[in-house]
C-alpha cells in the first residue's frame, strides 16, 4: 500500500499545477465502517483519518442529549442511549416500509422505525424527532467532508461514492440526495467491485488480457465482479491504456457479517437466558450490548477456536460472562455455507466464463477474514486462485478516488478505461394505439437495457404514434423483496402537433423517437424525444443532395442503437414499428458515428418525468432537509464557540490567579504593578470565580466574553509596562543611530559642499536643505535627552513618560528627512550655448573626474532605509536600559 500511495503521488499530484485549487473525496460507505480518501494536489494520497487518527469510521451517527457524536462515539453510545443511536443505516436506503431489508433491520437494531410520506424509512430519536434515512446518512457525509476540507485546507465539493452492483435505482437517487443534501456534488457512482479493480489494476500492466473475480464479503451482502484487465492503446491518443470492462456480477443481498452477528447473538442470548431464567430481548440497553459483544467476539472467533463473552450489568443488573466456541459458531451457520460462494458462479455464469479462464480471485471486504468463508471460498475456487493481495478495507476507497481523479480535468493518472455493466432487466412500456374505441390497450414491453448492459450507453426507441402517449420504465424482475418494479413514466406530448407539421413539409410517415440512456452511474432515464420525418425535396440541390448525403430512417434506427423489440405481454402482434438492434450487444455497433438528422427533419417534443413508485426526494424537500441540517451545524457552532468561551476564561482567571498569587517580588508582574492595582485584580478575580461557579453554567457566550474584558482591562496598564519597559532600549538605539547617521552625513556633506561651490560645479544639495536636516537634528537630539532624563525618573510600576511608538515615530520624522536628501542624484552640467562646432564639443565634454559620481545609482530597498556609513555605528552610551 505504500508502494501505491508513493507511485499515485508521483504519477500525477506531481503533475497537477498546484495553483489550481481542486479537490476530489471518495467516499466508500459501508454497513458498519466509513472509509474516505481525499485527491488534492500537494496532499499525499491516503486514506482520510478522523479526528482519532484511525483509518476507517464507524458508519453511525447517534446524540448524546444535544451533543451530536459520530464514528465510534456514537455506536458506543448505543448501550446507554439505544434510542438515540443509528447505525447499518445502508440497509434502510430508499427501502420502503414492508421492504425484507427494513425487517432485518429490526432484528439488529433497537431504533425505531417510522414511515415517511415517499413511503420510505425515517428513524425517530427518544425526544420524538424523525430523520430520514437519506438526512442521517448525510450527516455522515458531512462529517467526511469536515475532516477533508481540515487536511485540505480549503472547500471540497466534488465526491465521488462506491455502492454495490447491485444498487436499484431507487438505492442510487437515495444516495444522491444524501451528497446533495450534505452539502456535496456528485461527480460519480461506482460500483464497489469495479473500484477494487482499479485499485488492483493501477500498479499493473497486463500484456495478455486477464480474467479476475472480486469477492467482496460485507457487512450487508456478498457481492462477486468478473473483470476483464487488458493493457492497449487509447484510440483517441494512442498512448498505453489499462482497460477494465465488467463482464459479469452475482450477489446475495442479505447474505453478510450483521447476519454472522446477528445468530453470533443469538447465542450469547440464549446463554443468557438458559443461565439467568429471563429473556433479555425486551430490553434495548442490553441487546445494545449484547450487540456490540457479538461483533467483539466474532473478531476473537476469527483467529482463535474459543471465546470469553464478559459483559458487566448487561441487563437487570447482572453480570454476563460465557465461553463461545468457534464449532458452535459455524453450527449455528451451518445452513449459510452453501450460500458463501454461490455470487462467484452467478457472476461466472453471467460473464459466460468458467474457473478455467480466471487468474484469481481477489479476497476484499472486512468478512473474508471469517474462517468459514474463506474455507467456502477456498473449496468452490482452489486455495491456488486465492489472491490475498489488497487491502481488504482500503481498496475499495483508493480505487474510487483513482477513478474519480481521472474523471476530474484537474489531474493526470495512469490511463485506465473502465467499462461498467447493470446488473437487472429493464424494460420500456407502453400502450399500443386502440384498434376501436371499445377495446382495451394491449401494453407492450420492450427489454431496453438487458442485465449485462454497459453503462455509459443510449437506445433509441422509435414508435408510430399519433396522439401523445407515457413509457413507462420498469424493472423485469424483482430487485429486491419489497421494492417495486416500477421506476417511471415519461409523459411525451405535443406528437399530434409535430407530426402534422412535419406532414406539411412532406414528410412521409413520420415517427416518434425516444432516447433512452443508461449513465455511467447507473441511472436510467429518458433523456429526450422527438418527432422525425424524412422530408422529400424535388429540387435539383435536394436530388442531389439525397443522391449523395441522404440517409434513410432505417439507416438512423440501426445507427443510432435502437431498442431490441422483446414479446409483448399479451399474445397479440404489436402495430407499432420497433427497431430490433441492440447497442450493448456489440461493443463496435456503439462505435460508429450518428449520421446528422438535417434539423428541419425534427420537431422536439415535451417530456415531463413522474415517478411512479419511490420517487427521490425533491428540491424542495433536500432545501428542507438541508436547512435542518444547517440548523443543527449552526446549534453546534454556537456551542463549541461558548464552550470555546467559557474555557478560555477559566483558564485565564487560574492564569491571573497564578500571578497575584506569586510571592517572588522580582517578578515582571509584581514590579510592573502596584499594590492597589492588585488589590483591585484581586477582588474582580474573586467575583469571577464566584459568577463562574454559580451562573456559569448557564451563561452565554457574550457574558464570558464580558466578564474576561473587565478583569483585561485591569491588567492592561500592567502589560502595557512591561511591554514598553522590554521595547525601551531598542527604540532608544534605534533612535540614538539615526542621530549618529545623520551627524555623520552633515559632515561629509558640508565638506562637499564647500569643495564643489570653489570649483564651480554643481552640487546635490543647497546649504538651506543642510541647515534644515541640522536644526531637525537638534531638535531631535535635545527631545531625546530631554525625556530620557525624565524616564529615568520612573519606577517600574509607574506609566512611562516617553512611549515607544513616540519614539519611533519622531526617529522615523528624522530618517525620512536625512533619506531625501541621501537618494538625491547629482544635477546635470548644463551645456553652454555657442556658434561653433568646436565650442559645443567642447562644452558638452564631461569632466573625467565627475563621471562616476553623476553615474552613482539610487539607494533601493532595504538599503533606502539606511544611510551608507563605511564604519559601524558606535554602541550608543547612554540610557539603553532601564
């Protein structure tokens, strides 16, 4: 691993200008642990820590009366506040209420479950509160996102989420409202598998093409990839390029480490129960504990054959203590074994490849290290494909900010190609057009994008229709129990309308196309439709132009990808005519270019959206919820910037106590003070302590901020003191320089002076400016020896009569009048007027002696400020220190 963070961070952060000011989190986000990384040129690539240094999260989010706590914090507060304390939250994504997934969610947890108004699942805290899954989950994101932008140092907005394969659509939205509802932009979605291969594809080159399974074996679910790795060249560039194309997916939703845990507990239950005669089910402080023990001792079982469960006042105020063995463990799991490695041959059977053509396969995912699916695992595949080398906690994460840094214009990384799939049938659907008004329309379905689809591909639907009509997109089989089939229906309108103008131009049989689009992310959508219309031109341009440019309607369907026309539900032939060529079939049918529809050919027609079953949240409900979550962020503000308050004046109040309280009377504080200023600190310093133990607990930050003001400004005179005393004898040598300095240069000066007038030549200064920088001089010399005698007068604790700042700023009069005349050039010589050539030569010779001096430059920097001396000044005499 540090290998890979050395190259990454050589490869491109070293590339990336570091003016450019951009940032990428990746986040995978898991059942019961959060890991993030950040991509930021100049920070080294790595897994993000939180504010405990640990490399992963606990995905929990939980409140401790007002206090809102995260990661581990969090899940340990289950045990005392069972009610408050949310956590496998990934389990409730978009689910709705009757969903299989919120059933077990119960089993596992003590939280209560809520039903919102998209038929979702909000979880409700003790005080009553209700939060949405997708608002809790976004806490979380926002919590990232705090830790990230502290290492970076400046905002981050662009994320980029791993999900498993087998996400729904539903699943996905509910992700993306959680990114937006925290404050983030999603860059991308990317399957957990597919960023395991990154990660495991970035330090490698593949000169034959290689066929690798990820078995990644969550908290949540086992999920198997099939991946092709392929070295080539980019066609666009052709430089060196790593391909990964996605050829196959299996998976068992339910099947993972919370179900370990969940008969794990069931054990230590039962034993429970056996010992103490009562059932600890109905209390949620307990089975919090029991819980949390069971993932404890599940982590001993994996490296030891026995384990001591000791748990202090689980429940009823007993003590719990029990020995579980690795042998009952996997007895109680035993109807599970077969279950492990089914994902890889669905997955194998999906990509049409057998054990035979793999190279490996990649152990990830915190459950692989379960003694009973390794040996699962181990006897589908052989020990001798087991590859062990990738974190199986951080590979995930790294991948997906390596994917979405090459997304990103800000970064230069090894060029990888990545080529994802879906993982369901879905389906278009519509009615077809009544033959008489009586009869009932026959609904037609049409298998858009089969399961194995590429992402990242469109279809193009053509349909012959007069009137406006709804396509519905569905799912074919069941994703997952409880949720529906349904995803949603495009309303397209305005056909009857387009089709009559393009009749008028002449079009003949003109049709309706639908552009449907998988994204890279994995969402399906209808993207647009149009009415189309080859319209026939008689003119010898339009002859010509058909002769030789022309395309016909058929040529645009195939070229374009259009929908594979699968049987209707019903047993009747559809009227409707359907393209039947299929973009995902053939990687290099979606290479070939679309042919340009001549403008006029179109009309664009209306598509509005309506979500059919879960819709994802909408604008107004992710400003609302974003609202409440600002909310809550400004509450916490408040409270650290108070807590911050009261902490800094105690602090300060013991540190003034400190003071007083010391008896050395040599002390700065004791000999820049006087005895009544004391007395004074004193009291205010006993009615503090006082106002801080009575009312401090309920005071507001203004008030701390108040009271710390009042005791300042008794101390300020002291401060000010020993500040000047400190500051005094380097203002005064400063001071007493620039008399030096500028006696000196008077002198030189005069003597220059005097020599140029005798011979005649001009000079950089009049004997008035000398005679003004003198009297200035004087009189700065006579204040300075003046108020220094007055200074000595002083004591310690007594306000000074000279202040520094006047000092300085009566030397500074001083230095800026001696610096005018130092920078001042020598006048030119001026050139006598005369008739003759040889007199004007004559009179513009330059006298040899004068060249250097009028060739002097002018003092710049630092050497303006001071005057040249060829020998140091000497160490001033007198008053120096006090």
């Amino acid at each position: 691993m540090r290998a890979l963070a050395l190259w990454s961070f050589l490869s491109f952060l070293a590339l990336a200008p570091h003016s450019i000011y951009a940032s990428v989190l990746a986040i995978d986000y898991g059942t019961d642990w959060i890991k993030a990384s950040l991509m930021k040129p100049g920070v080294p690539f790595d897994v993000l820590l939180n504010k405990d240094s640990k490399r992963k999260i606990q995905a929990s989010v939980a409140w401790k009366n007002s206090d809102r706590l995260f990661g581990s914090d969090a899940f340990n507060l289950a045990s005392r506040f069972p009610s408050d304390s949310f956590s496998s939250l990934k389990l409730l994504q978009a689910a709705p209420r009757d969903a299989e997934s919120v059933g077990f969610y119960t089993t596992i947890s003590t939280s209560e479950v809520t039903e919102t108004s998209r038929k979702t699942v909000a979880l409700k805290r003790s005080d009553g509160t209700e939060w949405t899954t997708e608002e809790l989950v976004a806490m979380q994101f926002a919590y990232v996102k705090q830790l990230a932008e502290s290492l970076a140092g400046e905002k981050v907005h662009d994320v980029i989420v791993t999900v498993p394969p087998f996400y729904s659509q539903f699943e996905r939205d509910a992700v993306a409202d959680a990114i937006e509802i925290a404050g983030l932009r999603t860059l991308a979605l990317i399957n957990d598998g597919t960023a395991v291969a990154v990660n495991f594809a970035m330090t490698r080159t593949f000169p034959t093409p290689e066929y690798h399974v990820i078995y990644d074996a969550g908290a949540s679910s086992i999920r198997a990839t099939v991946v092709q790795m392929a070295t080539g060249k980019d066609g666009k560039t052709s430089t060196p390029a790593t391909q990964i194309t996605v050829h196959g997916v299996g998976y068992d939703r339910r099947l993972g480490g919370a179900e370990l845990d969940r008969r794990l507990r069931e054990i230590l239950i039962n034993a429970f129960v056996t010992k103490n005669k009562r059932d600890i089910r109905g209390d949620k402080r307990g089975m919090a504990k029991m819980w949390k023990e069971a993932g404890r001792v599940k982590a001993i079982l994996s490296a030891n054959a026995e384990a001591m469960s000791m748990i202090e006042s689980v429940a009823y105020d007993i003590d719990f203590r029990a020995k579980v063995t690795r042998a009952e463990f996997e007895d109680a799991c035993a109807d599970l074994q077969s279950r492990f490695a089914k994902p890889i041959s669905e997955a194998l059977a999906n990509a049409g490849l057998t054990l035979d053509n793999i190279t490996s396969v990649i152990l990830t995912g915190g459950s692989t290290r379960t003694p009973m699916i390794q040996t699962a695992v181990k006897t589908f595949v052989g020990e001798e494909k087991i590859s062990l080398n990738v974190n199986a906690d951080e590979a995930a994460v790294l991948g997906a900010a390596l994917h979405g840094a090459s997304l990103s214009r800000q970064f230069k990384t090894k060029n990888i190609k990545v080529t994802d799939m879906t993982a369901h049938d879905i389906q278009a659907s519509y009615f077809a057009t009544s033959t008489t008004p009586l009869s009932r329309p026959r609904t037609i379905s049409t298998l858009i994008f089969p399961a194995g689809s590429k992402t990242g591909t469109k279809k193009t639907l053509t349909l012959k229709r007069k009137e406006d009509f709804s396509l519905w997109l569905d799912y074919k089989q069941l994703v997952a129990p409880g949720f529906p089939m349904q995803i949603l229906e495009a309303q397209i309108s305005g056909v009857t309308e387009a089709l009559q103008n393009l009749t008028d131009l002449g079009a003949v049989d003109p049709v309706v196309k639908a552009t449907l689009s998988l994204s890279e992310s994995g969402f399906v959508a209808v993207t647009d439709a149009v009415a189309y219309g080859e319209i026939k031109d008689d003119s010898i341009a339009g002859k010509l132009k058909g002769l030789f440019g022309g395309s016909s309607s058929s040529a645009q369907e195939t070229e374009t990808g259009s929908a594979e026309n699968t049987p209707p539900r019903d047993t009747e032939t559809p009227s409707e005519s359907q393209s039947a060529s299929s973009s995902s079939a053939s990687p290099e049918a979606s290479k070939v270019p679309e042919k340009i529809v001549p403008k006029e050919n179109t009309i664009p027609l209306n598509v509005s959206v309506v979500f059919t079953s879960i819709p994802p949240m909408t604008v107004e409900e992710k400003k609302a919820a974003r609202a409440r979550l600002r909310d809550i962020d400004q509450q916490e503000a408040a409270k650290n910037r108070r807590e911050e308050a009261r902490n800094t004046f105690e602090s300060y109040l013991y540190r003034v106590r400190d003071l007083l309280d010391n008896d050395d009377e040599e002390s700065p504080f004791k000999k820049c003070s006087q005895a009544s200023e004391r007395s004074a600190m004193s009291d205010k310093l006993e009615e503090s302590f006082l106002w801080l133990h009575d009312e401090g607990d309920n005071a507001k930050t203004t008030q701390f901020l108040e009271k710390r003001s009042s005791l300042e400004t008794l101390e300020r005179p002291i401060i000010h003191r020993y500040k000047e005393i400190e500051g005094f004898p380097k203002a005064l040598n400063n001071s007493q320089m620039w008399n030096w300095s500028t006696r000196l240069f008077l002198t030189e000066a005069k003597t220059n002076l005097t020599a140029e007038t005798a011979a005649g030549l001009p000079s950089k200064w009049t004997a008035e400016e000398l005679a003004a920088l003198e009297k200035t001089l004087i009189e700065h010399e006579k204040w300075l020896n003046e108020w220094v005698e007055k200074q000595k007068a002083r004591k310690f604790n007594e306000d000074r009569v000279i202040e520094t700042t006047e000092m300085r700023a009566r030397a500074k009069v001083l230095e800026q009048h001696l610096q005018k005349l130092v920078r001042r050039k020598v006048p030119k010589v001026k050139k006598p007027k005369s008739t003759s050539t040889s007199a004007t030569e004559s009179a513009t010779a330059t006298p040899p002696e004068e060249t250097p001096e009028a060739q002097e430059p002018p003092i710049e920097g630092e050497d303006a400020q001071k005057p040249v001396m060829e020998e140091e000044p000497p160490k001033p005499t007198g008053h120096d220190e006090l």
